[in-house]
C-alpha cells in the first residue's frame, strides 16, 4: 500500500512539471502582457497629471531635438551627454515616451528609451538617433521590438501587417496616425532605411525575421495620415479597463487552479471511500452467509 502511494505521488509530480513546463508560454506571456498593459495605463495617466502647458514644453522640446538631427552627419554616434539629454526627453519618470497601438494584431504596447536588450525584453524601444515620435515634417521614428520571445508576444505578428493597414502612436496627449505604405526585409548592416526625408513625415517598425531565424530585419514603414476615431482619451479610458480585468484575471486564474484540484482530490477521496464501504459490506455479508451456513 506505502509503495502504491509513493507511485502515485511520483506520477503526480511528473504530470504536474509536465503541465507547468507547457503552459509556461501561455502563462508567462499572459503575465507580461499584464505588466505591459498596467505601464501603459500607468502612462496615461502619468500624462494626464502633466498640465497643458508643461506639456507642451515637452513636445516643442522633443521636436526642437529631431530638428537637430537634420543637422547631424553622425546621429548614431552619442557622446554620454547627448544620451542623457536624449534621455530626459518625452521621459514621465519611468522611462516611457509612447504607446503602440495596432488594433490589427491586437497590440497595445509601451515605447521605452533606447533599444538595447533589457528594454527589448519588457516592452518597445526607440531607436536612438532617428526622430523622437512626436511627428512633423521631416521626422522619420524608428520602433523596434522583439518577436517570438517566450515569455511575451510583443511584435511576433507584425509580419500579417500588409500595405494600407494603420497604427497609432500616443504621446503626451497627441495622437498620431501612419498608414502602411513600405514593407521590405533587410540584412541588420543594411541602414539605407533609416534616412530622414525633410518633406515627409515617418514612423517605422522594426523587428527580426525569419521567425525563429532573425537573421533579417523587417520594417514596416508608415507615412502620417489624418487620425480617425480613436482618441487619447478614449485609449486611456480603454488601457485602464484592461489593466483592471487583466489584474482580476490574474488573481481568479490560480484560485480556479486551487479549486479545481481540491475538486478532483475530493472526488477521489468520495471514490475511495465507497470503494472501500462497498469492500466492507460485501466482506461482511460473505461473512453473515457463512455463519448461517455453518
């Protein structure tokens, strides 16, 4: 019986690491994408404490920044001062500058500082040394972001982005619309793409491909357009109802888990015991009947 009983502990352990080890994708991107959309609702409302005029500053500030970089031969080369300043700017204190939103693909994702690993790893990044996301022309914007992590799905669909479809950037209240109108893969050394056009106003996308692969880039390049419906506020109000529902969600799903086992091991149990009821009172009518037998 001990030894039947240390089997089935064995056994339980082993389904157990194996559920776990394959919902792992499924539950850690479910928990990034909470973390994700609570920054973005934190963003909204960040700005939103933010008074008109002090927003303003930050928005003239950030386009008097990509009007130098017109003027700049070497904008990829960074002195430690230029970082700093680069920085502070569009930064509501947690390093945030934006939101990305793809109704499409179903992306809604906040835009960090730079594009180095560990902001690739939680969010979006800005590529440094191309225009601030704050529109205008001559501006081109460079976002880039990862695909296929296991942990977060951030840019893994990108590639069922076609030309004509749209995305939506939201910073310090404006908000700014491109439609597609390039897509093309490139080779990383490849950096024609990042050239600034003085007469036109961009926004690029960028992340790896193949999937898997990543030895290509792919950009997914959009022109500015008029906005349509969606609003700042309206985005916020929407960015704060998912972050609540995410958070409910998070808490019910392993109070679901919890119940769920409690039922089956009572079901068990219940089993177990008639199992066992029955054992005894067939035992002890085969002992009556040989008793009256005898």
């Amino acid at each position: 019986m001990k030894k039947k009983i240390i089997v089935w502990i064995l056994v339980s352990l082993f389904i157990i690491v194996d559920v776990a080890i394959a919902l792992y994708p499924y539950v850690s991107d479910y928990v990034n994408s909470n973390s994700q959309s609570r920054v973005v609702a934190h963003y909204f409302d960040d700005v939103a404490r933010i008074d008109e005029t002090k927003t303003q500053e930050i928005l003239e500030a950030a386009q008097t920044y990509n009007q130098t970089l017109l003027r700049k031969s070497d904008r990829f080369i960074f002195s430690e001062e230029e970082t700093t300043e680069y920085n502070g700017l569009l930064n509501t204190g947690v390093g945030v500058m934006g939101v990305l939103s793809i109704d499409k693909i179903n992306v809604e994702l906040p835009i960090y500082h730079g594009s180095d690993e560990g902001v690739l790893q939680v969010g979006l990044g800005h590529m440094q040394g191309t225009s601030l996301p704050v529109g205008g022309i001559g501006t081109h914007a460079f976002i880039t972001g990862h695909r296929g992590l296991p942990s977060s799905t951030l840019l893994t669909d990108l590639n069922r982005i076609v030309e004509g479809d749209t995305f939506i950037l939201y910073v310090m209240r404006e908000t700014l619309t491109y439609q597609v109108d390039q897509i093309q893969t490139v080779l990383p050394d490849e950096v024609e793409a990042l050239d600034i056009d003085p007469k036109m106003d961009y926004c690029t996308l960028v992340t790896c491909t193949p999937y898997g692969i990543n030895t290509h880039r792919l950009l997914v390049r959009g022109h500015r357009i008029e906005n349509a419906a969606s609003t700042w506020e309206a985005l916020g109000a929407g960015a704060r109802r998912l972050d609540k529902i995410r958070t409910v969600a998070l808490f019910l799903i392993p109070v679901g888990a919890a119940l769920a086992v409690y039922v089956i091991m009572k079901s068990r149990k219940t089993r177990r015991e008639e199992d066992i009821n029955q054992y005894t009172r067939k035992y002890a009518w085969q002992q009556y009947r040989d008793r009256v037998r005898s």
